[in-house]
C-alpha cells in the first residue's frame, strides 16, 4: 500500500452525495447523466420471440461469449443472458446497468461473488466480476481509445510598455496594447493506448481515477469502487445484498441502494478509515497513516520526535515497534520472535534481527537467512530441503525424502497451526516414519539400547510381554522364550497347558470333568467367554461324585423304578457331555405290576425330547438280573444306535397282532377251567420285570454315519418312561 499523504486541512462540513436511486434524478455523486437516445424497447413484448429487451434494444439470448457476434459480449443479469454490444454497457454508476449488474470500471458487467461458477461461459471472475477470455467478444477491464490530449492555444500577446517622459515635458500617455499573438497550432493527437489491465495500487480510501485502480479489500479480496467524494474520487468497498454479509471498515457504513460502504453523514465529504478516532487511519483524507488503529494515543511518529525514537516512516510508536530504533513499515518478523525479545541483537523484526530464521548463523553468513538450516543445505533455500517435491512447511520429514508421508503413529497433523508442525518436525520422535525414531509411539526408539526391532509396530518392543505366536514381542531374539503363565496366561478351569511349536497355546489338562471342547484358549475374537475349559460338567457327574462319575455302566447313575400301574411314570433328564470322549450312563429298574392282569401296561420307552443338531446317539441294554454289566443289547448291531426321531421301545401291551414289532411277550397262557380261582379265559403273561441301562454319547466315526461328527458344550433332553403312551 502507498504511504498515505497527509492532509492538513479536513473538510468536514460538506455533505456526502446521496447515492440512492430517485427517479428524475439528474446528478448523482456529481456526475452528469447523459442524454439517452430513444429506445427500440422497453419490455420483452416489444421483441420477436426469442429476444429480449435489454438496454432499450432487443437483444439474442446466449450461453457464453462465443455465442454472440465481434466486439459483442454476453452479459447476464436477473433478466437471463443476452449479447450486449461492449459499447452500450458503458456506466458511471450501478444504477445505469440492467437488474443484477454491476457498474465497475465505467462498464456493465455480472458480479461473480462466489466466483467463476456465476459467470457465462468464456469468462472468468476477476475483482469480484465477470470479464470474458476472448478479445474479441470482450476488451477486458483496461482502459479504452487512451489517445494524447490536443495541444494548447498560443498566449496573448503583452501589451506595450510606456513612453518616456520628454525634457520638461510630460510623460507620453502609455502604450496601446501588442496585438494578441497568434494562436499555437493544435498539438498532435497522442497515439491510442493500448487496452490492457489497469495496476491497481489505491487502497481504501486513496485518490483513484477509475475502479481498476483500486486494490482488493482485506485478505479475501473484496472488491472496490473508485467513486467522487467530496472533492476527489476515493476507492471505497463495495457491500450489499450481492457480497452478502460483509463487515464495511472503521466509520465506513454500507448504503445499500448505492451498494458502496460510505463514510457518515457528518463527515461525508471526508473518507478516512479511523478506527480510534485521533484523525490518523487509512485513507488521504487522514492527518496520516495509523498503524495501532486501536489506540488513540499511538498514531505516527511523523513530526512527533517524543512518540517514537526511530528515524520518521514506520509509523510505529515504540510500545508497538519490533524494532524501535529502525524505520521497519512492513514490521516483517519471519522466526516470530519479536513478542519475547528483551533488547537482544538477534531477537525482534527482520529489520534489527541478525538471525531471522534462528538457526544460530548470523543472517551475513546464512546461505538462507529466512530458512532454519544449522547444516546449511544448499536445498533449503527452495523450501524443499529433501527435494521430495513436497514444500518443507507441509513435509512430516522435511530433509529426509519421503514421498509417501507414511505416519505409522499418526502423529504429524498438517492441519494443525504451523508452531505445532513446526515443534514436531523439530522432536525426533514425532513425524514421518523416515524421520520418526518412534514410528510406532511405544515409547522405545530404534536407537535405545537395546533397540525396538520392529518400530512400526508397538506391540513389539524390549520389555513388552513375550506371549506364544513364533514372534519375538520383546526383542531379545528369541520367540516364545518366557515362562508359560506368560506365554500362555492362566485360564478357567485349566490344570496344565503348553505353548506348541506352531506358536498356539493348547490346553493340555482341564479340571476334573471339566472341557475343552472349542480348542479356544482366550476369548480374542469372541462375543461369548470360551477361554479355557469353558464345559462344565452336568448335574449327574456332579451328585455321581469325582470318584464315581457316571461315565461307565458300573457308575451309572441310578434313576430308581419305572413302574407301569402309575400313570405316565416319567423320568425327564438333562445332561451334557463336557468332554470329547464323555459318555453317560442311567440306571433304571422298569417294574411289571399287573403281569397278571388283562390290561396289561408294560411298556418301556426311551427317547431324546431335544437333540441338538443330532450331535448325541443312545444305546440301551436289558438285563434280568440286578447286575449292571453285561445283559442283552436289544438293537441289533445296525441300529445299535438311536438318533433323531428314533427311540427304543419294549413293551406287552397284549397286542394281538402279530406283526407288530416290538410288542414284546407275545404267548400268553389261558386259564383253565379247572383253575376257579381266577376267570375263566383269563390271559396271562410272564412278569417282564427288568433292568435297563441307557446309554448317551457322541457316535464313532466308524459308526458309518454320513453326518459329521459335532463336539460341542450343548445340553440333550432324555425321557425315560414305563406305562402306554397315550
């Protein structure tokens, strides 16, 4: 920004010129309207189909620029888009242009504030407005027909001078006038100039000609307008509906209609951003430029020896100085170390700072004195330091090449603020991989002694837990290495186990009736517990007793008498096989209470009620005698084993028919007549008292069963039962 030039004289009674559109309005901001010519239209219905009414003619409707003709442009607005000759959108003001247009540069053009995308196409937003990319169509914002100026007429003649007075006599009377000289010729016409982009360099508030002389507002670059006044034209920002919600600065408000942010009523002939009030801001109109806008009591040391004691030109009174006894306007300070100095010659503003980059090497013998470069690599100063095509300030190794950016540990955020970036590319453990000594975050670098073997991975370091997976976790060289509560930890109801050689713990002993049916050692990876020996044993190993587990027909668990005169005489078991190889076994006496009787109603039935998936076969033996050993397998060997829907049955229900299998006794004895003692015709049968023992396990593969074998921690439902199944 130029340096502000001061005013002395401040004229703050003139009123600012309303900008507000009035119809019949003659002058506004002190510029002559025109005279118009009489229009071809004045609405759409005045034209063909097909075109519209625009700037008092009717105009094609377009795309883009390419759709109008030579030295046409197609200029959009809230009415659509039309080919407007560049000739007829000449404007002193906004109100001159078509609904939704903007006056900028004595030129009608669309506003673009959310940039290119509200432009036609072939054309691009510049300053906040749309200007075409072919020549052609449009000549761009620059100047146009910048001709020399004609040359002056000649002077006047002088006039004569007066005669001398004569011996005694009196003065002669004066001279008539020279005859007026002749008119100078004309000068010659300037070349034309030549169209192009005006440089702007007015600030807010600063003298202008035309709009492509004022800077851009702000860091986002709002745009700005050279518009009269008072007694000189000023860049002044635009706001309004188009630029949405924008903040206009200092004094300056936003006038809406005109679309322009204005100084106030009371000093509208003055334009002067002056935040504090004390007359210095921004802007020609100001005693000067005032730097500390916040504080009346800082404005310039220019003509105040007593504010600042560094030579008059950077405004800045001491208390604000990075450097307070150099003139610094700009108070650049590149290794940000000005907040913190305390009179240090290599601390505060570039100015007065020896070593601005603060890597120790005075600026006069740095290679790069604005890049921190103890080594002095001839790469740092193009900001690439590893040559890795990535910019050192946005690089998580910054003299290490490392394209990729690999961060096992994540620990380098380039959105963080550059004083975080900046301390972790400065920590040896924090950033790339290529440069991270602790890529993996474990707390143990690949330069300790001894050493992580593996950084990119943090379970795997000297000191963490040595478990058994053919993996050295702890770095000593050497896997599996530790004591087995270590390599394989204590699980429930686990006796022994070990660690194999393929690196899996095993169980080996579970406690007494206990299981390992899953081969899961740890619940890693399981919604549900199975670590260890998850199967406990069922209620009848538990009342057998350790010693007498019912797990042999010896130790078969004694259900007691079935007897057939009570009314479904039912036994209704749960159980579960806890082991691969467990088998259970029950005992039970079927008792034949009315052998004698003519109903008779013995009648053995085992079966399961619940199966799951099959995963459990029964086997039953009948013996006469008490023992428990040995008696009659009463399946023959093919279907010895009973599954699914199957049961066994034996019964002397006194069925009459001879084809049904299973009846049991079927030669009953008839009484004879001479046996008054009981009916005559009486049919009796033998007493089929006897002694059952049920077999449950899983069943042998060499059981010829098509179905896999299942081994699982599932409970069957077994029904035992003597009486007719009604």
């Amino acid at each position: 920004m130029r340096r502000a030039r001061t005013r002395v004289r401040r004229r703050l009674a003139a009123a600012w010129l309303g900008l507000a559109v009035a119809a019949g309005c003659g002058q506004i901001l002190g510029i002559e309207e025109g005279a118009s010519e009489r229009a071809e239209c004045e609405a759409d219905a005045d034209c063909v189909p097909g075109r519209q009414c625009v700037l008092g003619s009717c105009r094609d409707r377009c795309d883009g620029d390419s759709d109008c003709s030579a030295d046409v442009r197609c200029l959009a607005g809230d009415f659509g888009a039309v080919c407007v000759p560049h000739t007829a959108t000449t404007c002193e003001r906004d109100r001159d242009c078509p609904s939704g247009t903007v006056c900028y540069n004595a030129a009608c053009r669309t506003p673009c504030p959310d940039g290119e995308g509200d432009c036609a196409d072939g054309q691009d937003c510049e300053y906040g407005v749309c200007v075409g990319s072919d020549p052609t169509h449009d000549p761009g914002l620059g100047t146009a027909d910048g001709g020399g100026e004609g040359g002056s007429s000649g002077s006047a003649g002088s006039s004569g001078s007066a005669g001398s007075a004569g011996s005694g006599g009196q003065a002669g009377s004066i001279a008539s006038a020279g005859t007026a000289g002749t008119a100078g010729a004309a000068g010659t016409a300037g070349t034309a100039g030549a169209s192009g982009a005006i440089t702007a360099t007015a600030a807010i508030c600063e003298a202008c000609n035309v709009d492509a002389d004022c800077l851009d507002y702000g860091d986002d670059g709002h745009p700005s307008r050279c518009i009269e006044v008072g007694d000189g034209r000023r860049c002044l920002p635009q706001c309004g509906p188009v630029f949405r919600a924008f903040a206009c600065p200092g004094q300056l408000t936003c006038d809406e209609s005109a679309g322009l942010c204005l100084p106030p009523a009371e000093s509208s002939s003055t334009c002067c951003v002056d935040t504090d009030g004390d007359g210095y801001g921004l802007g020609d109109d100001c005693y000067g430029l005032d730097v500390d806008d916040q504080n009346a009591g800082c404005t310039s040391n220019t003509g105040n020896t007593d504010i600042a004691t560094d030579p008059p030109g950077d405004y800045f009174c001491d208390e604000n100085d990075n450097c307070p006894t150099v003139a610094n306007p700009t108070q650049s300070d590149h290794d940000g170390d000005a907040e913190d100095c305390t009179g240090e010659p290599n601390c505060g503003g570039d100015a007065c700072d020896n070593d601005d980059d603060n890597d120790t090497i005075l600026d006069d013998e740095d290679n790069c004195p604005f890049v921190a470069n103890e080594d002095q690599d001839p790469g740092a100063c193009s900001g690439d330091r590893d040559s890795d095509g990535i910019r050192d300030e946005e690089d998580n190794c910054p003299t290490i090449p490392n394209q990729g950016q690999d961060d096992f540990d994540d620990d380098w955020d380039l959105g963080a603020s550059e004083t975080v970036r900046t301390a972790c590319q400065a920590d040896p453990n924090c950033g790339g991989d290529a440069c991270d000594d602790d890529a993996d975050g474990d707390g143990v670098t690949k330069f300790e002694q001894p050493p992580d073997c593996d950084d990119l991975n943090p379970d795997r370091h000297p000191g963490a837990a040595e478990i058994c997976n053919l993996i050295d976790d702890d770095c000593t060289g050497t896997h599996d290495d530790a004591d087995i509560d270590e390599l394989c930890p204590p699980q429930p109801n686990v006796v022994s186990r070990e660690c194999t050689t393929s690196g899996v713990c095993v169980v080996t002993e579970c406690d007494g009736g206990y299981g390992d049916l899953d081969g899961q050692y740890d619940d890693s990876g399981d919604e549900e517990p199975t670590a260890g020996c998850e199967c406990a044993p069922d209620q009848y190993d538990d009342l057998a007793g350790e010693a007498t587990r019912n797990d042999t027909p010896e130790t078969a668990y004694d259900l007691g008498e079935e007897h057939d005169d009570i009314a479904d005489d039912t036994k209704l078991l749960i159980g579960r096989l806890s082991t691969a190889d467990d088998v259970d076994y029950y005992f039970v006496r079927a008792v034949d209470d009315n052998w004698q009787s003519p109903t008779e109603r013995f009648h053995i039935d085992v079966r399961f009620t619940s199966n799951p998936n099959d995963e459990f076969v029964l086997q039953v033996w009948r013996n006469l005698a008490s023992g428990r050993s040995g008696g009659e397998q009463l399946c023959s060997d093919a279907d010895a084993v009973i599954t699914g829907d199957d049961y066994y049955s034996w019964r002397t229900d006194f069925s009459s028919d001879a084809t049904d299998a299973g009846r049991g006794e079927d030669g009953c004895t008839t009484v004879p007549e001479s046996d008054v003692s009981r009916p005559p015709g009486l049919q009796t049968c033998s007493d089929n008292t006897a002694y059952f023992i049920v077999e449950v396990r899983r069943p042998l593969p060499s059981e010829g069963h098509s179905r896999s074998v299942l081994v699982t921690c599932n409970d069957y439902q077994l029904r035992i039962q003597n009486g007719p199944d009604d």
